[in-house]
C-alpha cells in the first residue's frame, strides 16, 4: 500500500495542524484579515515588537490581531488569549 500525497498541501511539522486547516476560511473575522493590509502594521508596529534579545518576538500581525478582538468583543488581556487558545 502506498501513501497518497497532496502536493497542494505542504507537509506540516508532526502533531502540529497549519492555521487555514483547523478555522472556518468564510467566517467574516477570517475574511476582514484577509483584507487587510498587514505590512502596514510591520512597518508602523515592528520595531515595537522586535527582539532585541532572549526569546523571538510575536508576530505583529498577532498582537494586532489580538489587539482587534479585545477591543471588539471588550476582553479583558487574559480573556482574550483564553479565546484564542480555544478558538483561533
């Protein structure tokens, strides 16, 4: 028996499934960051979050992310990345 694979998948890291796999692509949340133009917040914000030493920074596009739907939904810091550990 020979295993099938997809070449429009990339082979993801083990025990580890890729964002656009595990959420709904026509929720509007996913569909208003695909409008978005991130590299305006890199530009303006990546200084802010660059690593100058220790662990790699968080993505901008992350904290600004997260940033959104605390404001949205008004959560509080740690509700916010209790949502986003249950559903990103």
């Amino acid at each position: 028996m020979s295993i099938r694979s997809n070449p429009d998948q990339p082979q993801d890291e083990l025990f580890r499934s890729r964002l656009e796999n595990m959420i709904d692509m026509s929720h509007p949340l996913v569909k208003l960051g695909q409008c978005i133009d991130w590299k305006v917040f890199d530009r303006e914000f990546g200084e802010d979050y660059a690593a100058k030493a220790g662990r790699p920074a968080t993505r901008t596009r992350l904290i600004v992310g997260l940033t959104y739907l605390q404001f949205m939904y008004d959560m509080s810091d740690g509700a916010v990345v209790e949502r986003w550990v249950v559903s990103p």
